[in-house]
C-alpha cells in the first residue's frame, strides 16, 4: 500500500504542497519501516537455520501441514499430495467429520492419529507414521479452540516434541481483536522457552511471520524460522494471487537443520499446503533465538495472556 501511495503521489497531476511532502515524508519512512521488518525473508538476508544434503532417514522428520477450508469437497487433492512427498506427520486444520471419514484411507499406512473433529473451522486432525507419545489435547485460550502437544519418537528412538496450533484470528465473524490469538501463541512460546526436548511448533498461527506477536513468539520460545532467507512460503489466500501472505508456519529448535521446504500446490482451498523436512542434527552450530525481553515486552506480553484469561498456562 505504501508502495502504492508513492506511484499515486508521484504521477503528474500530483501538487506537490507542503501538505503532500509531509505526507510523502511519512509514506517513505512507513515503506522503510515495514522492509525492515519482511527484509529478514528475503532470499537476499542471511540463513537463520543452516541446509543439509546429507540423509538420515533414522534422524529426519517430514511435516505436510493443510488448512483444507471445510467446506471443500477435493480431499483426493490432499491425499495425491500426501501419496508423492510421504511425509511422517500430516496435519489437516478446519477439518470436521466429513473431512475425517475422507482421510480414512491414510490410517493404513499413519496407524498414529489424534482426531478433533469440529464444525466451527476449527477441527484439527493429527496422523502420523511414527509413534505418538503423552498427547494432550488442550483448549489453551478459547474453550472451542484445540491444540495438539504431543512427543513423536523418531526412527532412531529419539524423541521430539510437538505443539500443533491454530489460534482464533480477529476478524468481524471470529474474535473482535487478537487477544485470543497473541495469548496462545505467547503462552506456547513460553512453555517451550525451556524444552528438554527438539521442539517443533507448527500450524495456521494466523498471522505473518514479521508481526509483533510472532517476532515476540519468537524472541521469547528461541525457536528458529526455516524461512528466513528462503523467501516468504506464502500459503493464503491462495485464490487471490495479488494479496497473498505466509499465515501457515514451521518453527524448530536449534536441534534440527533442513532438508526441504516446499509451498505445495493448491488443493482447492483459501490455504496452500506447505510440507518441510528437517534432520535432528544436534550441536551443528546453530544458535536459538532466544533473547531477553525489555520492560514493555514483559509488560505487553504479561498484560496480553492476562486479559485473555486463558484456561491452561501450563502445557
């Protein structure tokens, strides 16, 4: 948009007043502003989380994750894709009953599921090939809001642990504000600050990755973005080509290095599949991002989980 008010100001049957260099003035250091902050995903910044060519199957853990959109019919769409790129854990947002009864056939070969079924766009369904070990399924913030934290035991016995979210967004049909949204996401980030274990948090976190709240999600969990210097991996809207943003999300401890990242192709709904691998390679040079917060971190972060008088706060 700031890009935009410049071309507008700048085309010929613009005056250029006092008032109109003020306001040039103000959209430059906004454009400035917000660069700085997408910048970091950019295929031109530095690599926050290191590639690894090398296989270990026994070590390494592939991720589809989908908001499929409930009322869409084309699971086949879903299923083809889980088919080709095999991943071990597939997690499927806003799927209800009917979309549970269509991925059935995947239960043959991901004998591990967690299934929450729910018409109000916020079922959840977890199916994984690998074992599934003390899963809770909790109502962190909302009471009709569900999210998935469980360990996964890796081909080499080793074990990680998982969070799988999506908060309520604010939106005129959901939540008035993003009270809900930031609380869960800065309660999660909390809660994994001090992991024993790997830790993956992935899901629809409903916001981009340079907002406040997900930079603090961030800042405060050290958990670390595959995408940075990647690009940006954006998964909605996908039926609008112009106004399209990362929502869909993959953060890892400093534990795992990438193997693959891919934004999939369209299954017919407002998000795009993304699927990414990652390889347990401790003590590989990687620093977490964890950092300390200043006074009005603490305070906004303190203040944000208090108003939304959460149901959990220990996960």
């Amino acid at each position: 948009m700031a890009t935009l008010a410049i071309v507008l100001f700048l085309m010929p049957f613009s005056e250029f007043t006092t008032f109109n260099q003020v306001f040039l003035a103000m959209v430059v250091f906004s454009w400035f502003y917000q660069a700085r902050k997408i910048f970091p995903y950019t295929v031109v910044a530095g690599k926050e989380v290191k590639h690894d060519k090398t296989s270990n199957p026994d070590n390494e853990i592939g991720i589809l994750v989908s908001n499929v959109l409930t009322p869409n019919r084309h699971v086949e769409k879903l299923i083809n894709l889980v088919n080709k790129h095999q991943p071990n854990l597939v997690l499927t947002l806003e799927s209800d009953k009917w979309w549970e009864d269509e991925m059935s056939v995947l239960e043959e070969e991901y004998k591990y599921q967690v299934k929450i079924p729910l018409d109000n766009l916020y079922g959840m369904h977890l199916y994984s090939n690998l074992e599934l070990k003390d899963t809770k399924v909790l109502f962190l913030v909302e009471d009709d809001i569900p999210s998935i934290h469980t360990t996964v035991i890796l081909p080499s016995g080793k074990p990680i642990q998982i969070h799988c979210i999506h908060p309520e967004p604010p939106s005129p049909t959901e939540s008035d504000t993003s009270l809900p949204r930031d609380a869960e996401l800065l309660i999660v980030g909390k809660n994994v600050k001090d992991a024993d274990l790997p830790t993956l948090v992935f899901g629809d976190l409903n916001d981009v990755a340079w907002s406040r709240t997900t930079r603090l999600f961030q800042k405060i969990s050290g958990l670390l973005d595959p995408r940075k210097g990647r690009g940006f991996f954006n998964t909605y809207n996908a039926k609008h080509l112009p106004f399209r943003w990362p929502l869909d999300h993959i953060f890892h401890s400093e534990d795992f290095v990438l193997r693959k990242i891919r934004r999939l192709p369209s299954i017919s709904s407002d998000h795009f599949p993304i699927f990414i691998k990652l390889k347990l390679k401790p003590n590989n040079g990687q620093e977490d991002k964890e950092e300390a917060l200043d006074k009005d971190e603490k305070d906004w972060t303190e203040e944000t989980i208090g108003k939304a008088k959460p149901n959990i706060l220990t996960i």
